[in-house]
C-alpha cells in the first residue's frame, strides 16, 4: 500500500471495485462467478443444503474506530458470519460485502478494511464474490452475507436440544467484554489527555478477544471427525446467558447450567478482578466471544470429556423445571438474558 492517500472520488465506484477484485482469490469448486457481474454464481452439489446468514456491522453501534484498526474491523466482520454458519453445522464457502462509506474515508483506509477481510477469507477457505459499495453521511456500514454447506439433512437448528442432553461450550468466556471495558477505559484516558500513550500490553489476550475474534470452525471440523452430531446449536455472540435462552425456547426445554464449569481464561479473570466484576457476570452476559454453544445426545459424553477446546457445563431438562444456573452451593437460580441489547 502506498504512502499517498487517494480521495474516493479519484476512482470511482467501478474502479474502487476493480480494486478489490485485484485482491480476491478463489477458492471453492463451487464459485462458478465471482465479482463483476450483476450477480455471483454459486453451484453446489445436490447433495447438499445451502445455508445462508447476513450481519450488520454499524460504526458508533458494534464498533468504535477510534481502538478499532480498519483491518481488524475488516477481519472480524468476516469471521462473525463465518461463525453464524458454523453454527448451522455448515462449512462457509462464498461471501458477499455491502458496505456505506462516508466521504473522510480515503480509498487506502477501505483498502486496509479489505485486507483484513481477504486475511479472513484466507483463514477460513471462503470466497468473496461480490457486495456493493454506496455513499454514506455516516459513519462506516458493513453488511456481510455468508453462505456455507453442509450434507442434505444435516445442518444443526436451535431447536432441536432434547431432556438429558449435555450442554457444551467451546474456548472460554468473558474475554471480549473484558476486553471492551479495557479499551473503552483507554479511549477515555485519551480523550482526557490526548498524549498519553495507552499501554494494553498486560491486556493482549482480552484486546485480542474483542477485536479480532475467531470463528470455531476448527471445532466444527473436529466433531466431524469424532462422529458427533450436535441436537442444537447457537454461536455465541449476545451471551452466554441469552445464548442458552434460545436454545431452549425454541427446543421446549429448561436446562442446568452450573456455574462452576463455565470456562474463563486467567487473563480473563485478573481484568475481571482490576474492575472488580463477577466473573460469573462477565461469562454469562458479556458476548461477543463467538464460540459454540451447543447440545449433544448424552451418548458423546466419552468421546467429548477429555477434548482440551470443549467445556460439559450442564444438560437439558423438562421445560417444566425452568432454565438455571446452579451455584457452587447446588442453589438454582433462574438464568436471566442481560446481554446486548439490539434495540
């Protein structure tokens, strides 16, 4: 990338695209068509259902740019609809970008913004193959639509958890709200004192969280592998909290979660304890951690309870008895969503 700043207007709509286009590689059998047409082109196989999952990313609502870098930014909205199809048992294939731009972004800073969006690509084996760009008198607008595959008759719903099933979480907890708190902290700092340079070395792991998430399709892979086939599936990006809610909503179940077996990393807990809150809380209500939540036939309990990256943290229940978090003390207390609100 070169050191001059090129004004939107220079290239144009058409060009900027051509732009872009330059930086896509292809990577599925099944992109016939990529950008440049009305259109991309997607043929998958008739064996095999096609999911698809869109998200807005909305500057000032789901990210700040003054601690988020344009790159990150560009990355994670990539790896947030990655994990929206992992969550349907489904492996990404092709993904199309809109995006509402406002005129004090140069064609360099929405060039960064793709990078990290081709560095996503790359990362999960996933083709851009088109979007939209148009003017905004905003912020920044990201609107991403992912589609992905998976064999006919096996994508992964929420509402398909049954009584006895184990509930099980991926990775740990609590980071990336932790990891907001730390940057919404130093961009007050900032503001107050304009040179003071914030230090976010001790804060790496829950930064990392936050700004540059990742989608676990590792873990998706590896069920396969191991034969598991999940009844209910969510990603986890409101909470664990509202996260369960759905799962058993939609299921018609209750479900025991106990709180002693929620994971959290040590990084996690020292920032939880710098700004003296609940673990427990953070864990719960924080979200955007987007792992994988998910329910399996109490049949997969051996081939699951040593894997390193998954956590049991309970099971379904009659819907009768409720929906709780069990304390260390064996106390049922009825599981409330706190988490994002989106309205």
């Amino acid at each position: 990338m070169s050191d001059s700043i090129t004004p939107l207007d220079k290239v144009g709509e058409f060009g900027l695209i051509r732009r872009i286009q330059q930086t896509v590689t292809l990577r599925q059998a099944s992109t016939s068509l990529g950008i440049g047409d009305d259109a991309a082109i997607i043929t998958p196989d008739a064996n095999h259902d096609l999911v698809v999952s869109t998200d807005l990313l909305v500057e000032g609502v789901h990210f700040d740019l003054t601690f988020c870098p344009l790159k990150h930014l560009g990355y994670k909205a990539i790896a947030v609809n990655v994990s929206d199809v992992a969550a349907m048992n489904a492996i990404p294939t092709q993904l199309v970008v809109g995006i509402a731009v406002g005129a004090r972004y140069s064609v360099e800073a929405i060039e960064e913004l793709y990078e990290g969006m081709r560095l996503a690509c790359e990362a999960y084996n996933v083709d851009l193959v088109g979007g939209d760009t148009t003017a905004s008198r905003g912020g920044l607008t990201i609107s991403v639509t992912a589609m992905g595959q998976v064999p006919h008759g096996q994508a992964v719903k929420r509402g398909g958890a049954r009584p006895n099933d184990l509930i099980c979480v991926t990775g740990d907890l609590g980071g990336a709200f932790l990891g907001l708190q730390v940057l919404e902290r130093e961009k007050q700092a900032y503001m107050a004192d304009p040179e003071m340079q914030p230090d976010l070395e001790k804060y790496t792991y829950v930064v990392q969280r936050q700004l540059r998430p990742e989608a676990r399709m590792d873990v998706i892979h590896e069920l396969r592998d191991l034969g598991v086939v999940p009844t209910a599936m969510i990603d986890i990006s409101d909470g664990l909290a509202s996260e369960v809610l759905h799962i058993c909503q939609q299921s018609g179940t209750g479900a025991r979660v106990f709180s002693e077996n929620l994971p959290i990393a040590n990084p996690t807990l020292e920032v939880a304890a710098e700004f003296n809150l609940d673990p427990i809380m953070c864990m719960l209500n924080g979200g955007e951690d987007y792992e994988l939540l998910f329910t399996v036939p109490l049949s997969a309990h051996d081939k699951l309870k040593n894997h390193p990256d998954i956590t049991i943290i309970g099971h379904i229940t009659e819907k009768s008895d409720g929906v709780n978090l069990i304390t260390k003390a064996g106390q049922p207390v009825p599981l409330r969503a706190q988490g994002w609100q989106h309205f």
